[in-house]
C-alpha cells in the first residue's frame, strides 16, 4: 500500500499561524491571506473595536461603546440629561390639552365622545409649532383618526 499523499505547507493561517498548504492561484486571488479553518476565516471577518473606558474588544454592531453595564455606568458619569426639560413634548401637550379642556369643555369638538383621558390635541392647519388655541381641537381618537388619514385609505382609491 502506497503512503497517501500529502502536499507540503506553502503558508502560514493569518490568524494563528499554523501552516497550511494553498494553492498559488488561491493565494493569488486572497491576496496572500489564507486560513486554516473556518474558525479562524470568522475570527478575521469580526469587526470589534475597544471598549471606552477598559479598552476590552467588543463588537462594533448595534452602535455599542462599552463592554458592560459597570463600563457604561463609568462612562456616563457627569453626563446631565435634559437640564430644565428644554424639548419635553409631553409636558406641553399635557399643557395645551388642560388650557383647551378648561376653555372649551371635556368633550370632543367633533362627535360629543366624553372621555377626557385619551382626547388628543389636533392642529387644524396640521403645523404641530403653531399652537395659538383658534389653531387648536380637541379630538377623540376616532376622529382625530379620520381626519388624518381617511382621506389616505386604500379604500377609497378607485382602480
């Protein structure tokens, strides 16, 4: 019985250096970059940058700067959020809806439906920045829905 062939190692894995035989076109076409595994083919194609604060390697996807919740505790440090709530959304359409419920009433304008709670505030020229009270509706979902996009259904388009 004839010993099986085996080919002599023309180069070495990029990643741990093992050696291994290619073929010179192969080597040619990777431009010299050979591996001896898929392990270490995926090891290469890992993107990873260093942590901010303990320079330990992560992945660089989901747009991720630190390793762990104690570095990103660390990094966060001093940082002061919304000081005085110079854009909070929230607070001045709570705002606007009590000034229109106190001058116009708990209702909607539209239908009579009487639930004050979930009455949205709807900007009749549609420009969320102007919010003079002639501007201004109050509107149960329903109709603050058909306003919006009734118009838009799918339903109405005619073929």
């Amino acid at each position: 019985m004839a010993e099986q062939y085996q080919r002599k190692p023309n180069t070495k894995c990029v990643i741990c250096n093992k050696p291994v035989y290619r073929r010179p076109i192969e080597l040619q076409r990777s431009k010299g970059r050979a591996f001896c595994g898929m392990a270490c083919y995926g090891i290469s194609c890992r993107n990873e940058k260093p942590c901010l604060i303990c320079g330990k390697p992560i992945l660089a996807k989901f747009h991720k700067k630190t390793c762990s919740r104690s570095c990103a505790n660390k990094h966060r440090v001093g940082i002061q959020y919304k000081i005085g709530r110079p854009r909070d959304k929230v607070v001045s359409e709570r705002a606007l809806k009590i000034r229109l419920i106190e001058d116009r009433g708990t209702k909607c304008e539209r239908c009579g439906f009487d639930k004050i709670e979930i009455l949205h505030v709807h900007h009749k020229d549609r420009n969320r920045k102007n919010i003079d009270l002639n501007n201004l509706e109050l509107m149960c979902p329903n109709c603050h829905y058909a306003e919006h996009y009734l118009e838009k259904s799918w339903i109405n388009k005619k073929n």
